[in-house]
C-alpha cells in the first residue's frame, strides 16, 4: 500500500504542471486564469491566445498523464511491497490522480483547468480503444450543438457505457469504475458551463457548428 500511496502522490504532482501556466511563464509571464473564461484549460487557451499556444498547452496536458500513467504507475519501488492491485488498476488510479492535480494543482494555489486533456491522456494509454467511443461522442456534440463543455461532459458519460460492454466476458471492472468517477468529476469541473447552458448564456463554438446554420447565417 506504501508503494501505491507514493506512486499517487507523485501523479498528483506531475499533474500540478499546468500547461498553459507553464507555456505562459514561457511566454512572457501569461496568465491565462485571468483572461477570457478564467479557466486554465486548454479552450480558454485556444480562445485567449491561438491554435500554437494551445497545441503546447494539450502537448503538456496530456503528456503528464502518459508519464503517471507508464513511468509512475510500472515503477518499481525499492523497499516497498507491489500494490495488491491489477496493474491496469494501478495505472488508471495514477490517472485519476494526475487529473485531480490539474484541476487542483499544488503549484498554482490549487486553481487549474477541467481535466478532460489530462483524461484523455489516460485513456491513451489505459484504454486506447475507448477513444474512439468518447471522441466521436465529442465530435458530434460539438458540431451538432457548438458547446465545447457540454461535449465534453456527455463524451465522458459514454466511458463507463463502453466499458460495460468492452470486454466478452462482460464489465471491464477497473474502467468501469475509472469512468463512473470521472463521468461525476468531469460534470462537477464544468458545472459553471452547464449553469451557463441552462441559464442560456453559455458560449458557442460557432465556428465548428456543421450540423446546424449558424447565427445569423
């Protein structure tokens, strides 16, 4: 259990690295929580400060969760026991707390992004297959709808379904489990766009709206 309990603090670490406050220090000192949304995500970045500074932003987003993900969580630690968990288990456990890092980082007075580039940088690794399910969920939201964190919210809700049916001998447990917690978390991170969707004043992504004629058009 020692052994487990220093590999998630460690993810919980690497996942205080906030991507677009570090590209931003990089840049001159941006503050991207102080722009636009406020948020310290990748669409606020995309939104403030271009498609460039966003790929950095999602580069190092997703990365940290590739790393907590195979370096942290296939570590062996000298002196201490193994976990007395799958190693798919271990791997998704660092996941999530790489993510809850993100949203709540340790370096950045716990004020980070939503989480969604840093569990798509899980699943990558963990559950590769399970892509394709929540980014054409994502997708087609998106275009249908242009509400990136309503998207957002349903992609993820799609985890738990897929990994109920993942597997010929039925429930992949650990998945299971892992998207039923983030289908929760992610929903409770985008709480203020879904209060903003109900109250009708949430923003369009008007520009990837395919599916519907855009205002004014």
């Amino acid at each position: 259990m020692a052994a487990l309990i220093a590999k998630l603090i460690a993810s919980y670490l690497l996942g205080s690295v906030i991507g677009s406050l570090l590209v931003g220090r990089l840049r001159g000192g941006v503050d991207i929580r102080t722009m636009g949304s406020g948020n310290a995500g990748g669409t606020n970045a995309l939104r403030t400060q271009g498609a460039g500074f966003a790929l950095w932003v999602m580069v190092i987003d997703v990365g940290k969760a590739v790393l907590a993900t195979t370096l942290v969580a296939q570590a062996t630690l000298a002196g201490l026991a193994p976990e007395p968990l799958s190693p798919q288990a271990v791997a998704l456990a660092c996941g999530a707390t790489a993510i809850v890092g993100h949203v709540w980082p340790a370096f950045y007075a716990l004020r980070g992004g939503k989480g969604a580039a840093t569990l798509l940088g899980t699943l990558a690794v963990v559950a590769p297959w399970s892509l394709l399910p929540v980014l054409l969920t994502f997708a087609i939201s998106l275009v249908s709808s242009g509400y990136v964190g309503l998207s957002t919210v349903l992609a993820t809700a799609t985890l738990p379904l897929f990994a109920a049916f993942a597997t010929e001998a039925g429930t992949d447990g650990p998945l299971f489990v892992f998207g039923l917690g983030m289908t929760v978390f992610i929903a409770y991170t985008h709480r203020s766009n879904l209060a903003r969707l109900r109250a009708g004043t949430e923003h369009r992504f008007e520009k990837v709206m395919l599916l519907r004629r855009r205002s004014g058009a």
